[in-house]
C-alpha cells in the first residue's frame, strides 16, 4: 500500500457507492480527500463525512467548479 500522506484528491460522485469505496481506500492511505455533493440527501449514507473536506458543487455548472478549484489552492 502507498502512503499518500499530504496528497490532497478531489474526488467528484464520493458520496455515491463506487465514490465512496475509493474515499475509504484512499483515506486507508492517509490521503486527503475533498469531496463534491449536490443534494443533502447524498450524504444520508456516506460515512466519511468526519474524515473529509465536503464541498457542495453542481458539477454540470462551469462556475460553480471554478470556484471550487480557486477554494482548493
């Protein structure tokens, strides 16, 4: 296993199934996740949500991801 400690990963759909399975892997690692969400009800089920940076983007919509990578510098 990698140690990806100090590595920062961006991780868009992580509050889904498959999003949430390569957050837990890549916290396993000591990586730092920032993950995206739109609807509150996504994270009803995500477990990570202590463990993570969460920020609430509409990815579909240019600006919003803008601003969210100028948030990530």
């Amino acid at each position: 296993m990698s140690d990806l400690t100090g590595k920062k990963y961006l991780i868009t759909g992580g509050t889904g199934g498959l999003g949430s399975a390569t957050v837990a892997h890549l916290l396993a690692q000591g990586a730092d996740c920032h993950v995206t969400w739109v609807f509150e009800s996504e994270l009803e089920g995500f477990s990570h949500q202590d463990r993570v940076q969460l920020h609430k983007v509409d990815c579909t919509n240019e600006q919003s991801v803008g601003e969210l990578y100028q948030s990530l510098d």
